[in-house]
C-alpha cells in the first residue's frame, strides 16, 4: 500500500517505470500535482495508463479520460496486455464529478486526461478556455493538497511545444514534466522543467513498441548508432543530463556559400551560442568560416542545453572544414571562453569514465578537467586553449 509522510516529510510511492521515477525524483510524492506535455500522438496517454495500472497494483487509481469512451481506453489496456482490479476508468468531462468519485474511491493517484477537456459547471465559459484552465488547475491543486492524492495532469502542447493554456499553470503544479520525440523516430524522452520535489533537467529514456512504452537501460546506445568509416564533421561528446552522463554524437557541416549570407543553422544546440564560438574559433583557432555555411546538429533529436558542448562543436566544424575524419574512439566535451581559453565543466571524471565503459580510448578535454587519477583504458589529453586542440587533431 501507499506509504503516509512520516515526520513532515513526503513520502514517495513508485509509478512502476524505473526511467519516470528518475525524472519525478525517485517516484510520486502524496498530494502532489504533476502536469505531462507533449506532441499529439506522441505516447502521453500510453505512458499514463501502464503507470496507473502499475499503481492500481497496491492503492485504488482514478483514471479520467474526456478525450476517450472506457471502451477505447479498454481496448488500448488489453493491447498493452495491462490489467489491475484496483483502476477504475471514468469517462467524464465534469471535474466535480471527477472529484468525487475520486473521492468516493480515496484514491491514490488521480490521472486527468486531459486538462483541456474537462470544465466546471459553476464557469460559464467552453472546456479548454483560458478560465476554465486556470480554475480547473486550481481546484485540482486543492484537491491533492487535502486529500493526499498524487494528481497527474496530461496538457496539449502549442505549436511551438509549450503547454497550451495560461503560464499559470505550470506555476500551480509541482512537477512539469515535458514527453519530446524526434520525427520519425520510436524512442521518446520525458524531461522535467519543473520539480518542487527533485532535479530539473532529468531524462527519462524510453521505446515505443507494440505493448507500450519500453524503458532504455543504455540511453546512450541511442545516440551512438555510427558507421564503422566514420565521416569528417563528426566526433562524441559525453553530456550531463540531469542525474547522469550521456554520450551523444555531434555533427558540424561546413559549405562554401554561394549566394546571399553565410547561414547558421543548429539542431538540438544555441544558436546564438554557435555565431559566438564560429568568432572565437576564427579569432583564437586560426579557422575562418565566415564565407561558409555552417550547420551543426546533435544526433538523436536531443538538445543539449550545457556548454561542455563547445569544444567538439568547434573541433566537429574544423573536421569538415579540413575534409579530415577524427578518431572513432574519440571523445571531447570543454567550454570555450571568448578569450580562446578551454574552460573546465562539472563532473569531469564522471563523465570519462561513461566514456571508457562504452568503449572509447582516446579522449580530448579541459586540462583542469583532467582526474589525479588516470582513467582505465583512456588516453587522456588535456588542453588549455583552443588552438591546442585544433594543432592536436589537425596539425599533425
């Protein structure tokens, strides 16, 4: 059964995905409210319903649905081959009436999906209205908070992929939790922006299949898929997502321009943190690009949000600038300072030994990154200033 707060303090209760109890901070906490974006389609209510029937497994789950009938919602759980006596399904738009049979139930997880379709009756304004939102949120948030019931809140997204509806919110809830999925591809990735009870930043990896959402145990495998004859403009960076270090392989393209202005385009990087590094590289790397087009990209449809990326941004660049393939076993991560200075990032260590576990035996970073003790089975090479590393790879 759910454990109760001891002391003050919340206690927490698995949601059954060890990759979601990751990002929710080792699982839901009693009376919380959590709120799940994400692209139609893209797996919200998949995930919400194997994570409901996993709960259902030791405390009563309410899952209410005004987007879907019980007999769709059924359907679905039997393909996904899920099955609790204790998930009770309620196909209604009414929150009150919602609220009391959740109450009725004394559940222990709530699932509202979605917040767009379900309204007050007290509110004279259409479901999904901006009014209805804010005092559905609210009253959902009060719920929880007297009731002790974890509440989980599925949001349909803009076209720019914020949560549709009032900034509001995001700010009533605890945890905003964000499902995002490269085009085309099968995997998906759940990321919180927001978590009163733990890191922001934290990735959970999972797979679509045909029985639901699998978890990655090696996410880093996801990113790595290269040819054995790798191609200049390539090279693997080691990241820091959230709780744990993940390898990502960055690609850089460099093409005469032939009319116009140069362009620069980013996929899953800054933008603007790119024009700023393309001058330093020329100011400090002796490289000039600014008769080139420029584009970079991060394989996987990851963003990666942190400027250990700069290094092997520049490093990816100068390779296809060069037309000169880097190492395969290659690994790099730094922050590059306007100054042309390779600047130290958080975790250093950790981050090489991943490296090392999945393989890799040569590795280009920060000299003050460097450990006291040497990694088993890499080479370690530190540099202090950028044209360092370019004379490294590129000169030689």
């Amino acid at each position: 059964m759910l454990a109760l707060p001891a002391e003050g303090l919340p206690v927490r209760f698995g949601s059954g995905l060890a990759e979601l109890d990751r990002v929710l901070g080792g699982g839901f906490v009693p009376g919380s409210v959590s709120l799940l974006g994400g692209d139609p389609g893209i797996g919200k209510s998949t995930l919400l319903l194997q994570v409901a029937a996993s709960v259902a497994q030791n405390a009563p789950v309410l899952y209410a649905t005004g987007e879907e009938s019980g007999a769709q919602v059924g359907l679905r759980a039997r393909r996904l081959g899920l099955g609790a006596t204790g998930l009770q399904l309620a196909p209604e738009t009414d929150l009150e009436t919602i609220l009391a049979q959740a109450g009725e139930l004394r559940a222990g997880l709530l699932v509202i999906d979605s917040i767009q379709t379900v309204q007050l009756a007290t509110l004279a304004s259409s479901a999904g209205g901006v009014t209805q939102l804010r005092e559905c949120a609210a009253e959902l948030v009060r719920f929880a908070k007297s009731t002790g019931t974890a509440v989980c809140i599925v949001g349909h997204v803009t076209r720019e992929g914020t949560i549709a509806g009032p900034r509001v919110l995001e700010h009533l809830v605890d945890t905003v939790l964000y499902f995002e999925s490269d085009a085309g591809s099968r995997y998906r990735i759940v990321r919180a922006t927001k978590n009163r009870f733990g890191a922001v930043n934290e990735l959970a990896f999972f797979a679509m299949t045909e029985s639901g959402l699998r978890e990655v145990a090696n996410p880093s495998a996801i990113f790595l898929a290269r040819p054995e004859q790798v191609a200049p403009g390539s090279i693997v960076m080691v990241a820091r997502e959230g709780g744990r270090p993940l390898l990502v392989e960055i690609q850089g393209l460099v093409d005469p321009m032939r009319f116009g202005n140069p362009r620069r385009v980013a996929q899953g990087l800054d933008s603007t943190r790119l024009s700023m590094l393309l001058a330093v590289l020329h100011r400090h790397g002796g490289l000039s690009l600014q008769d080139h087009d420029v584009f970079a990209n991060v394989v996987g449809g990851l963003a990666v949000r942190e400027t250990g990326t700069d290094l092997p941004v520049l490093l990816a660049l100068a390779s296809s600038l060069r037309d000169r393939a880097l190492p395969p076993t290659l690994v790099a991560f730094g922050e590059i300072g306007l100054t042309g200075e390779v600047r130290p990032v958080a975790y250093g260590e950790e981050r090489l030994r991943e490296a090392a576990k999945q393989g890799f035996r040569q590795a280009l970073v920060p000299r003050d990154n460097l450990p006291r003790r040497p990694v088993e089975g890499l080479e370690l090479r530190g540099v202090a200033r950028l044209a360092e590393a370019v004379e490294i790879l590129f000169e030689r």
